[in-house]
C-alpha cells in the first residue's frame, strides 16, 4: 500500500469517526462498518430492511443511517439506546 492509498484511507476513517461521534453514517461508512458493500447497503436500504433518514430537499439528498441502526441490524437482539 502506497502512502498515498494510506492517507485516503486515514481520512476515510476519520470522516466516519467523526459522523459516528454524532451518532450516523453514510451509506459508504456503514457499508465499511458492516464489512460489505456500498452496493449491498444501497440494496438493503432500497429494500427496507436498513433504516435511514434523508437530509436536504434536493434531487440527492443525503442519506445518513443511524449507528444504532446498524446495531439492530447485525444483532436484532439488541436493546435500542
């Protein structure tokens, strides 16, 4: 791996830190998060079985997809905080 590569990988992770302190994340970051992906969370949320939330009112409003969501998903068990 390439300083470089290392370094977009660095911010990448910083970026879903810092969005995961506030308790959500892009689609991207949950797909890391999930170890899948960024097709696959696009797949669950367009089938509804991913929660998220859209911000803004423009043709591409961003979708961020709460932590705790995440959580249910993976274990379905868990308590919602």
């Amino acid at each position: 791996m390439t300083a470089d590569e290392l370094a977009a990988i660095e911010e990448v992770v910083e970026r879903a830190v810092v969005r995961a302190r506030r308790g959500s994340l892009s689609p991207d970051e949950a797909a890391g998060w999930l170890g899948v992906s960024p097709a696959t969370v696009r797949r669950l949320l367009a089938a509804g079985r991913l929660p998220f939330v859209e911000l803004g009112t423009g043709e591409r409003p961003l979708r961020r997809i709460a932590i705790s969501a995440l959580e249910r998903f993976v274990d379905p068990q868990a308590v919602a905080s």
